[in-house]
C-alpha cells in the first residue's frame, strides 16, 4: 500500500515539475514578444484549448479607454518624412531640386547607394555642389546618420550629433571589425587610450544604428501600444502602472471544465481534457509572469529614472545600467533583456524607449554621475573661469573632482576637445 502510494505521489510530483517547467518556458518565450506579438499567440492558444478565455484588449475591438487604432495615422513613407524634413532647410530653389532628389537616391538603410561621380552625371551637378549639399542633409535631417555614404559615414555622422565624435574615436572607425569582436586591447594600442575609454568608445559605437533609415518606416513605435504606463502623481513622485488597454485578460475556464468533468465517463477524454485544462492554467500564470515581470522592471527604472521621465532631458539621467538593474530586481540580465526588447513606455511627455533609460556611469568612484554631466560642469568652467588666467586642464580636473566628478588631466582635455574648446595657451592668447 505504502508502495502504491509512493508511485503516485512520485507520478505527481513528476507532473508538476513538467507543469512548471511548461509554464516557464511560456514565460520566457512571451517575453521575447510585443503586444501585437502577445496577442497573436493568446488567439492561437485560444483555438487549441477549449479552457482559455480571453477578454479582448482595446488594439483587438475593445473599448477601453487608452489606445484608439482609429487615432492613429495612416502611416508615411520614408521618403515623405525626409522631404518634408528638407523642404523646412534654408535652401535656394536649385538646392532644393538636387536635395528632393537625393531623397530618392537613397537605399533601404538611408545610405547614398551610388558613388559621387554617377550621382553627379545623374543630377548633373558638379562633385563641389553635390558634396556641399549632402553635407547639409548630413546635418539637418533626422535621423542622424542618413545621407551617407557608408557606414562608417554614418557611424561619423551620428557620432557627430551626439557630439561625441573626435580624432581618436575616428580611427576607431577605420577598424570596425576590433568593435565588432570587442577587441579592448587592440583598441587601446590602436588609439593609444587606457581600457576606461576603450570600454567608453566601444560602447559609443555599438550603439549607433548600422541602418537609420528604419526607425522611421513602417512598423514605427506610433503602431505599438506601451505596456507600461508613467505618470506624474500629485505628490510629484513618478507612478508606474500597466496599461491594461495594451493585452488581453486571460482566464481558464473552470465552470466548463467542472461541467466536462461530471458529464464525460471515457478515461482517456478525461485525461485530454484535464491536460488541457492544465495547460490552460499554467498559460495564465505565464501570461501574469510576464506582466510582473515588466512592471517590476518599470517600478525600478522609475525611481532611478523619475526626473528624466518627467522632463526628457539627458543631463537628467542618472547611471543605469542592465547590470545594476538585475541585481536590484532579483533577475537575470537577459530576463530582462527580453522583456525590454519589444516595449515602450508610455508616460505624460509621450512614448519613453528603455534604451533611453540606460546610461554608464562616469566610473567606478562616480557611480551616480554620466559623461553628459561632467560634459556640461567642464563647460560650465571654463565659460566661468578668468579670461586673464584660465584654468589648465590639470586644474580642471581638480575642481571636477572637488565637484563630484573623479577624471583624469587626459580624460579633460579629450572631453574639451568633444566641447570644441581650446587647451589653456590658446584661451589665454585669444583672451
């Protein structure tokens, strides 16, 4: 007897395990996904279990409050987006024509996909205006990036927009392939800079898009519901919420299946149905997972992030990183990777991307300050400082440091540099 009973609870146990494993395995494989992604796969679990219930969202016919698919807009091309972009720039009427025309010179990544001296023959003009005007679209249109002439064109000139492009991150681009194996060593002896700013430009780089046109085409952010919701409270403190608008609620039927139960008298359709019911089950709890998961994610980001929620600015961002927030929540870096993949934010100055919330910190001893922030301090001094006797970048570096911001002598003049400021001799003599 005691044997009999042994096997069943081992049976049971066995069971469980693979249930669990089931419903984690659904948990991670939701996560990879976005809304629309989401609810794809709850209709398809839909027709193959009779004991999922599903109460539409509002991107599926609901009324709800929140996401109206009837507000949003027909979506525009990219073509239509950039001209409209160069027919705000200052340009003379001639100008204007090459620059629409370049518009439609463009392939799938924004790149100019001809060489200069074809495009010249094409739009006959000479290389001079050609390559004035590109030059132009180079700095006005967004995104950065577009209009160029390779990739590491574009890399130039999104760098550039960030402010952060310099001679020694430029030799840097000469060798994609050291970033592209995040080669430290090899970089630090080809730009003659220690590991910080090797781990610094590298990261500058990864995270430039190899192909900006795409942010802007179809499947825009505009046609993706946020599943997480900032807001502004009364007290001025940053909520975070889910936007119940943005999935549908899943249930499993337990009247039904309590009704199958009674009725049914063959063995084996009570086994189907009871997997069923099961499997049911354990799609809801992944389906609740996921949602924990993001907006545990969010709840965190918010109280580091709450003042860059609420006004956007960069110099509002403290450090965050994947890392820091793992350890913080409790999960893995890649969990949350992949429930970050898909999403946006919602929040009351519009649609937040996590990839915003996410900056290194300045070093290990300034955990809670950014480049950005060290950035407009250096600034700040040297604006401030005596015309007479400016500050040497030794001495900049000793009140950045008694300010709260720990960099080298070097690390000073490489960011006055990416300022576009001159070294102490220079100031002095044009003072």
């Amino acid at each position: 007897m005691k044997e009999c009973n042994m096997r069943q609870y081992q049976k049971l146990a066995t069971v469980q395990k693979l249930a669990m494993t089931q419903v984690m395995r659904n948990s991670l494989d939701l996560l990879n996904m976005g809304p629309e992604e989401v609810i794809d796969e709850a209709e398809k679990e839909k027709k193959r279990n009779p004991f999922l219930k599903i109460i539409p969202n509002i991107l599926r016919g609901g009324s709800e409050a929140g996401f109206d698919p009837s507000k949003v807009k027909e979506e525009e091309t990219n073509n239509e987006i950039l001209l409209k972009q160069v027919s705000l720039i200052r340009l003379s009427p001639d100008q204007s024509r090459i620059a629409a025309e370049l518009v439609y010179c463009l392939d799938e990544r924004g790149y100019i996909c001809d060489p200069a001296s074809e495009v010249c023959i094409y739009l006959g003009v000479p290389n001079r205006v050609l390559m004035e005007i590109v030059s132009i679209l180079q700095r006005s249109v967004e995104p950065a990036g577009v209009f160029a002439w390779s990739l590491k064109d574009s890399f130039r000139i999104q760098l550039e927009a960030k402010n952060r492009y310099d001679p020694v991150i430029a030799k840097l681009l000469d060798r994609l392939d050291l970033v592209a194996n995040k080669k430290i060593n090899d970089i630090c002896t080809l730009c003659e800079v220690d590991e910080e700013d090797a781990v610094e430009m590298l990261d500058d780089i990864r995270l430039l898009s190899p192909a900006p046109l795409q942010p802007i085409s179809v499947g825009s952010e505009k046609l993706r519901s946020a599943e997480l919701v900032f807001s502004l409270d009364d007290d001025g403190k940053v909520s975070v919420r889910l936007n119940e608008a943005a999935l549908p609620q899943m249930l499993k039927d337990d009247a039904l299946f309590s009704v199958i139960k009674t009725a049914e008298t063959d063995k084996n359709a009570i086994t189907y149905y009871r997997d069923c019911y099961r499997s049911a089950a354990g799609f809801v709890i992944a389906m609740q997972k996921r949602a924990n998961t993001l907006l545990k994610i969010g709840q965190t980001i918010a109280r580091r992030q709450s003042k860059f929620i609420i006004t956007g600015r960069d110099l509002d961002r403290k450090p965050l990183t994947m890392g820091w927030l793992a350890t913080e929540i409790g999960l893995n870096k890649s969990t949350i990777s992949r429930a970050l993949n898909n999403s946006v934010f919602d929040s009351d100055r519009g649609i937040v991307k996590p990839s915003d919330c996410f900056v290194r910190p300045l070093n290990a001893e300034g955990i809670d300050r950014t480049r950005e922030q060290v950035l407009q301090r250096l600034s700040l001094l040297i604006r401030t400082e005596s015309k007479i006797k400016p500050l040497s970048d030794y001495l900049l570096a000793q009140q950045l440091e008694t300010a709260g911001f720990k960099i080298s002598r070097r690390t000073v003049a490489k960011y006055r540099g990416l300022l576009g400021l001159q070294g102490v001799y220079e100031r002095k003599r044009n003072s």
